[in-house]
C-alpha cells in the first residue's frame, strides 16, 4: 500500500468512535450563538418600556412607512441575516430527510421569523424603533447565505470534519488554518459598513483614514500606534502559518528567499487592502508594515512545523516540560496584553462618590456595556468574544502539551477556573476605567468564549481521545 492510501486510511475517522463535537453539533452551535448574537443586537441595553402589542404592531408599521431609506443600514442589516442561514444549512448537514430545497426554504423562514421577533421586540425598548426595511435586508441576506452554502458549503465542512477526526495533528492543523485565515479576514472587515461609491472612499482617504505612508497618521497617540503595530503583528502571525501550510509547496516558499520575502509582504498588506473600502476601519501602511514582519514570523513558524523540528523537539525527555511551561507564559503575557489594550488610558475611578456611582449605574443597567446600532453592539461582542477565545486557545494548547493524562486533567481545570476569574477582573476593571463600559453583556462572552477556545485549543494538539484510542 503506497503512503497516500495510509494516509487517507489514517485520516478516515473510526466509524466506531464517536467523536465529542461534529461539524453538525458545531454548525447547530453557531446557529445559537448567531441567534443570540442577532437578539442581544436588536434589544441591547435591555432598558424595557411598557407597551401592547398592538401599540408593538402600530409603531413597526408607522415607523417603517416614515422611515428614511438609509444604504448603510441597509447593508449592515443584510450582512447580520447572512451567517444564521448559512449555519443552518450546516447543522442539516447530509441529511436524507429534506432535500437541499426544503433545507434552504426552511433557513429563510426560521430567518424570517427571528427578525420579526426582533424587528417587533424593538418597541419595548427604550430609544429603539422598530423597521420593516430591516426586516427585508435581514432576508435577503439569509438568502445571500443559502446561496454561500450551496458554493462553499461542502468544502467547509469537509474542514471542519477534518479538524475534529483526523488522526493526524497535521493534518487538523492545515484544517484550523483555513477557519483561522477566513476568521482573520472577517476580522478585517467588521462592521461590514461598506463604502460602495469611489467617492465614498476618496473622502475617506481625504480626513486620513488611508495612509499610504507609513508613521504618517496625525492625531494618534503613542500608545495607540503601539497597541495598533502589536495587534496588527499578532493577528499576521496565524497568516503566515497558514499561508505557509496552504502554499508553501506550490509556491516554493522555503526553498527560494524571494518568495518568502514576497509571501511575507502579500500577506502582511492583505488585510488592510481589505479595509480600505470599510468607512470605520483605517487602512494603514504602518498596520501593513508590522503585518508583513508578523507574517514573516508566521511563515518561520510554519517551516518549523513543517519540517517536523517542533515534533523532535516535543519528543525529547530533556524539553518535553519546556513547551507547557512556555505556552502558559505565553499566555500570561497575552492576558497583560489584553488588560493594558482594554483598560488605556487609565482613567481609574478612586473617589468614593465616583465608585458608589459607578456600582449603582451597573447594578440599574447590568447589561449596558454595549450601546449603538445592532451590527456596532454585535462586532463589538465578536471582538470580546475572539480575543477571549484566543487566550483560552493558548491555554488549551499548552495545556494539550503535558505528557501526563492526570497532570493535564487537573491543571487544565485550574487553569480555566484561574482564566475565568481572571477575566472577571478585566471585566471589574473596564467597570472602574472612566473612559469605558462593563458589564454583564462582555462578561457573558468572556465566559462562553474562554473555554470553547481553550477545547478547540486542546483538540488541536491531541485531537479526541476517543477516536485515537481505535
């Protein structure tokens, strides 16, 4: 039997083993979490005023007939119905008791009913309205997301059964490569509000938000081009890997140094290539110049893991405690990172007037930390949620690295337990920081990302032990 047959036999899952999490519970998952995330968009800050429903009913019709047609929100609502339908179609998966029509059909009018509960629920909210042209942008994108699905659909789950079955920690990895590449580049994008007029993007370019040179921006303080330079480096990391992972044969980017300089600089510059049409978004030089240093680092890492010196080093007696032990502080530095990112400037509140007020204002609101329209209130849980989820990653992943089964039972637990409570005080601490908002909503999201990163983390490293173990 030739290497490719052992292969593809290897990476075939155990048809006796089950494992813990599916592409189909995965998919079922994120249509939840997207479900909630369209809820907590629309009703956000859950400040409730008294009203019928047929006053609910009167107010979706008057005001949809006076509202003023506005693109933007138009957009930004057609964008939110996209990934729930698309997720849907995901969670059927291959099943033989619907036919892709009925499927598809099915998506749309679940779609449909969630924003009319949204859309109407909107009037016993104080300073929201409700509006029947965000209903329809809503529909219209869960159809844009049956369509996704029937083009992309097949393929992206054929990853994700990849990442939780396969035998093989390579092989998982090039599978997490593409989620992290494609998560990475939804990153870029948020909040989705798209310029679609060339002068739109002029008269961006026009008050700065396009720096074509780099450590040119005015206006910026010195802590914000470090904190901007340091995420834009991290972020260009897991590109590069993937990069190196995806391409890295067909392009000869460890053989030839021109290619790896050229590797380096595409992917560096293609997220802020990405921004340039996003109104809220600054499209940086400075960004893409530490982005192509951080994907330099990115494409060394993934030729480290490539040529198996990562495997040989994880193997030896002499250095098998070292990796754990360099995950955690990697991770502890992480954590540090992240407190310095959320609480800046520093604005602490220390009189005592100032500290009652600010217990009492969360205990009247405690789900008032995030304010604005639905698609601002949803990125701004995304960005909680995916910087929560990639600290727990490295503690899963570090945590996957100790050799002893007990040992990383226990101190996996401790070290969720430590991270959750280390996320209350990050929370507690943007409660306290005058310039910012705490609350329930970001420690809610805190609490479900952290260990949903920290498993995927885990899986990474050692897969499910109940399929391995055949």
């Amino acid at each position: 039997m030739d290497n490719s047959s052992e292969t593809e036999i290897a990476d075939r899952p155990d048809r006796r083993s089950t494992p813990r999490l599916s592409s189909r519970a995965l998919f079922g998952w994120c249509v939840l979490g997207c479900s909630l995330a369209l809820a907590v968009g629309s009703w956000a800050p859950f400040q409730f005023r008294g009203a019928t429903l047929i006053d609910a009913w009167d107010a979706f019709i008057s005001v949809s007939r006076a509202h003023r047609f506005s693109r933007s929100d138009f957009a930004a609502n057609l964008m939110l119905g996209i990934p729930i339908s698309f997720c849907i179609l995901g969670w059927f998966g291959s099943t033989r008791n619907l036919s892709m029509a009925g499927q598809s059909l099915l998506a749309l009018l679940y779609v449909l009913a969630l924003s009319v509960c949204c859309e109407l629920g909107q009037a016993w909210i104080v300073n929201r309205t409700p509006s029947c042209l965000d209903m329809v942008a809503q529909a219209l994108g869960a159809l844009i997301g049956v369509v996704l699905w029937w083009r992309i659909g097949t393929w992206l789950n054929a990853n994700v059964q990849m990442f939780f079955r396969s035998r093989h920690a390579t092989t998982r990895g090039q599978a997490a490569a593409w989620m992290v590449a494609c998560g990475i580049l939804l990153w870029t994008v948020l909040p989705l509000d798209v310029l679609i007029s060339p002068v739109e993007i002029a008269q961006k370019w026009a008050v700065g938000r396009i720096e074509l040179v780099p450590f040119t921006l005015h206006d910026v303080s010195y802590f914000d081009v470090v904190r901007q330079a340091l995420l834009s480096f991290m972020l260009a990391i897991p590109l590069g890997v993937c990069c190196l992972l995806l391409f890295g044969k067909t392009l000869q980017i460890t053989e030839s140094a021109s290619a790896f300089i050229l590797s380096a600089l595409a992917t560096g510059v293609l997220p802020e290539l990405i921004q340039v049409p996003i109104a809220s978004r600054v499209a940086s030089a400075t960004d893409a110049l530490f982005g192509t240093v951080g994907a330099a680092f990115g494409l060394a890492i993934g030729r480290l893991l490539v040529s198996g010196d990562a495997a040989e080093r994880s193997a030896s007696p002499d250095r098998a405690m070292h990796w754990p032990t360099m995950g955690f502080l990697v991770a502890v530095c992480y954590f540090v990172l992240l407190c310095l990112m959320s609480w800046y400037p520093f604005e602490f509140v220390t009189d005592k007037t100032e500290l009652r007020d600010a217990i009492r204002s969360l205990q009247d609101a405690p789900f008032a930390d995030f304010r604005g329209g639905s698609l601002g209130v949803i990125f701004s849980l995304f960005r909680v949620s995916v910087l929560s989820a990639i600290l727990g990653a490295l503690l899963g992943v570090s945590t996957a690295l100790i050799k002893n089964p007990v040992k990383r039972k226990i101190l996996g637990a401790t070290m969720l337990v430590a991270s959750l409570a280390a996320m209350s005080l990050l929370e507690l601490g943007l409660v306290l920081e005058a310039s910012h908002h705490g609350g329930g909503l970001g420690l809610l999201c805190r609490f479900v990302s952290l260990p949903i990163g920290f498993f995927l983390g885990v899986t990474l490293v050692i897969g499910d032990s109940r399929t391995d173990d055949h």
